[in-house]
C-alpha cells in the first residue's frame, strides 16, 4: 500500500507520520498547560494541531498559488508579519512578542520548537490568503480555500480535514 506511513495528503504532497511526530513533544503537555485548557474547555490535541499546522501550511500556498498574484515570496510574507499578527489576532503587539507567545504556547502543549518556524509561515500565508480573498471570519476563509478544490485527506488515526474550519479534527478519531 501506498498510504503506509502517511498522515496527510494535500494536493498530492505527502506527509509523513514520522513528519507529524518529529514535532510532538514525548512527555506530552505540562500540567499547568493542561489544567488551563481544561478550565477553558478546550482539548489538548498536540497531534491534531500539529497536522493541522503542517496541511495548512500545503492548503494556504496551495491557494494562494492559484489566486490572481500567485504565492507570495517568503520576504513579502515577512515584511508583513507585524500586520498579519495584528491582523489575525486582533491584538496590537509586534510579530516578535506573538512569536514569543506562540513558543510558550506550543512548548506548553507538548510540541516542540521545530514547528515554529513552520506555524509562523502558516500565520502570513492565512494573512496573505485573507487579504487576497477579502475573509473576515473562518467561514470565508474556508469557502475561500474550498473554491480552490485542494484535496485534502487526513488519515483517520489523525482526525478529519475540516473545509469549513481549515483545520483538522481530532474528535472523531
């Protein structure tokens, strides 16, 4: 079988399990991490999170390469960086302190710092991606994606790829 092995497929590229692995944290989320996810209702899915940072890294360049401008260069994803964290966080803090934030947040959750450059570049692409389509909520940017007919397939042990949401869904594995 040619599916041995993989987590995701997105527009033919193939990612690994060992792919997702490399990025989770053995000894698994921190106790205090996890005692604020649970307070706030909110599952800790170090696995799901991590695949779905690496397919929308896939989906989001994906897209953007079959808009009107074609992908971004990673300077101009750079140069607006400040702004997409603004932008996508509504908070006013600069893209180094977010980074900062995101860095405690992944360690916390049990994934380890190999991924954020990863998810950084995810960030710019979705502010890149939502500038160009005009989203203004996750739906549009869904819709949006989805319009691109990207496949995607997720396998099962990992969760289910949803369009709506551009993320993947640990609930029903």
């Amino acid at each position: 079988r040619t599916n041995v092995g993989t987590a995701a497929i997105v527009a033919g590229h193939r990612i690994s399990e060992s792919d997702v692995h490399k990025y989770i944290d053995p000894t698994g989320p921190t106790a205090s991490f996890s005692a604020a996810a649970v307070a706030n209702g909110q599952p800790v899915q170090p696995k799901a999170d991590v695949m779905t940072i690496l397919v929308q890294n896939e989906v989001f360049a994906q897209a953007l390469a079959r808009t009107a401008g074609g992908l971004p260069s990673d300077a101009t994803l750079s140069a607006a960086h400040d702004q997409a964290v603004q932008t996508l966080t509504g908070q006013s803090v600069t893209g180094d302190q977010f980074d900062a934030q995101v860095a405690a947040n992944l360690l916390g959750e049990g994934i380890k710092l190999n991924l954020l450059p990863i998810l950084l570049h995810v960030v710019d692409l979705e502010y890149q991606l939502v500038t160009r389509t005009k989203a203004s909520q996750i739906s549009d940017l869904g819709k949006a994606v989805s319009a691109q007919h990207i496949s995607v397939d997720v396998n099962p042990a990992y969760g289910t790829w949803d369009a709506a949401n551009v993320a993947v869904d640990e609930s029903g594995s």
